[in-house]
C-alpha cells in the first residue's frame, strides 16, 4: 500500500492523467481513508490530502551520465524568476511560487508551458534533492514513464514535472512551497517504510 499526499500525476511523456504528485510506497503505519492535512510554514499554512491507496508495480531506475547533469542544472536558470520578480537575487520556493502566478497572468509567449515545467519542476526536485537526500530516478509503470525524485533511504517519491503540468491545466499556483513541505512534514513523521531492495535500480 502507499500513501498519496494532494494527488495526480501526469506523466511528462504521454497525456493522460494518472496517480500521484506525492507516492509514498509501502507506508505500513496509515490507516485506511483519506484525511486532510494543515502544515504551518514561515511562508504560512500547507493544506493537502493524504490518502491512502494500493501501490502500483514499478521498475524505478537512478538517473545517471548526461541525463543526470542535465536535470541537475535547471536550478541554475532563475532567469525565468528574475523576469517576473526583478529585486529577486537568490530565488526561493515562495519566488518559485510568485514567479509562476505572474507567468499564468503574463500571456506574452516568451515561456511555453513546456519551458515553465522544466524550470520550476527542475528546481522544485533539485531543491527536494538536495535538503533531503533524495536522487533523481526514472520510473516505469502500466501507465508510461516519468521522472522522479525519490529518497534513498525511504519508499518516498515525488513526481516533480507532473505537479508543475497539472497546476498549468488545472489554473492553480502557490503549490511548490506546499509539496516541498508536504514532502518534509511526511520525512520527519516516519510514516512510511525503508527502502525496498527489489526497486534499487
């Protein structure tokens, strides 16, 4: 079983909807149901949805060589933030967050939604990988491909690039902040289960 925290997923490389944004496999510690969650930041409150559901048979493999270093440096282009937030010099999730609100309102082109899922989703991971311990993977399921970022010592995922793409259609914003301490506020609970030896690809 696992446990969905503000569910979809949309996978990058096909166009249908399917679980999860937050996939947190194996969780042996939730009950059954759905609850709602408040979690309080210094950026104010996270609400989300924590449900639990069946896991879906995975094959899940590290990115690795070219592939890797390529979703390791989107962070590097806060150019995207910048243009939205000019007195901004090191942009952070609540940024990340403003930045895409202004881009919806913008209409002038410049970014193409593919160009936003890159950005915000690359820096949305990148930040997660690096405060958490996580890693870049690739997973494979009934329903297709996508990128995720998955800790290494947990059952934990997060699918970076499918929340950016389903905030795009659905017309939501100030999410980033929200999954990345949806996300901590999960790793610091302990409900979830270790690392599964058979997914270590």
């Amino acid at each position: 079983n696992g446990v969905i925290v503000d569910v979809t997923r949309l996978n990058m490389l096909r166009t249908s909807l399917v679980a999860l944004t937050l996939l947190f496999m194996g969780c042996s510690k939730m009950e059954s149901g759905s609850r709602d969650i408040e979690i309080e930041t210094s950026e104010g409150t996270v609400h989300a949805k924590q449900t639990q559901v069946d896991a879906i048979p995975q094959k899940i493999t590290r990115v690795t060589g070219d592939e890797l270093k390529q979703l390791s440096s989107i962070p590097e282009n806060s150019a995207f933030v910048r243009k939205y937030i000019s007195d901004v010099t090191n942009p952070d999730l609540v940024d990340y967050d403003d930045a895409f609100l202004a881009w919806k309102a913008d209409g002038s082109g410049e970014y193409l939604n593919e160009d936003v899922v890159m950005i915000v989703g690359g820096y949305l991971g990148n930040r997660c990988i690096l405060d958490f311990d996580m890693e870049w993977v690739r997973v494979e399921d009934q329903y297709g491909t996508d990128f995720a970022v998955r800790a290494k010592k947990s059952e934990v995922m997060i699918f970076p690039f499918s929340s950016v793409q389903k905030r795009i259609e659905d017309k939501e914003h100030g999410f980033v902040h929200g999954v990345y301490h949806a996300l901590k506020d999960l790793l610091e609970s302990g409900d979830y289960a270790p690392r599964n030896a058979e997914n270590d690809g």
